[in-house]
C-alpha cells in the first residue's frame, strides 16, 4: 500500500480531473510526414506551435499543466531504432538529468517513459517510410496528476502511428 500522503496527493488529483474527461476525441493528421494521432478533447491543439514546415504540433490541457508534443524529421543519418533509442535514454539520463522506468521496443518503435523532476514524461517514436521518417511523441504532466492523465496518454501513445497510405 503507498503512504497515507501518496494516497492523499492520488486523490487530490483525482478530484482535479474532471476536465481531462471531456467529450469525443479528436484526430490529429500530419501529411508532411504521414502520420495520425487521436488525443482526448482535454486536449487543445495549440496552433501556435505548428511551424511554417509542418514538422511538429503541442497540444496543452486548458491549465497548461499537461503537454503533448508530435514531430516528424527525415531521417537523414539512416539511424535504427537502436539508435534512436539510445539516443532518447542519454537525452532523458544525461541531458534532462531524469529517470526512466518503463522502456519497451518493438520492430519499428519503442517507448520509454519516467521521471524529470516533478513530472512524468511518456516517449514513443518510430521509424516509418522504409525507415527514411521519424515520428515522436513526447507526453509530459505532473507526476501527482497521473491518475488524470493515464487513459489520454494511453489513447494517444496507441494512436499514434504512421498513416495508412
């Protein structure tokens, strides 16, 4: 059982997430680089953020509190998954100074998802096109709001893939 503290900061949170279920989700497309996403109405596209380029997007929650990221690059070095992968564990250990606790590859993706600092971040990437695209997805929120945020992260991480072509 968790600390009585734990127990309280759960259901703190927990009371907070009335916003994040919202109604129906949404569906993102990117067609630069050929990929989708459904994502939680909680979510807001931030059109802001989507460059000239088309390579990227952030959706935010109304409060700001929890961030979705998507890119797309070329894969310009013809890096493997390996090293894509390794690449995200030092930028997460080294760089960010964080802590991963969940990592789990497959053919074309993986993801890994821990600590950096007082909030949670969730990564999947793949390779897509004969490995020349990769896609990120990069879902960060405070670690006492994980009750709220555990289906959307689920929803997008599931979703997010290369588009049927």
């Amino acid at each position: 059982s968790r600390p009585v503290h734990e127990q309280r900061q759960a259901t703190v949170a927990a009371a907070e997430c009335g916003v994040v279920r919202a109604g129906p989700p949404m569906h993102y497309k990117n067609a630069r680089f050929g990929f989708t996403m459904t994502y939680p109405s909680s979510f807001v596209l931030d059109p802001d953020s989507i460059p000239e380029g088309g390579d990227s997007a952030r959706f935010w929650t109304p409060d700001r509190r929890a961030t979705a990221v998507v890119t797309g690059i070329r894969n310009g070095l013809g890096q493997s998954l390996a090293d894509l992968l390794d690449e995200a564990t030092k930028d997460v250990t080294e760089n960010s100074h964080g802590t991963i606790t969940y990592t789990r590859a497959r053919d074309n993706w993986f993801v890994i998802s821990g600590f950096i600092g007082e909030r949670i971040f969730y990564r999947r990437s793949f390779l897509s096109d004969r490995s020349r695209v990769i896609g990120n997805l990069w879902i960060e929120f405070p670690r006492n709001m994980r009750p709220c945020f555990e289906d959307a992260v689920s929803m997008m991480s599931l979703s997010f893939r290369p588009s049927p072509t």
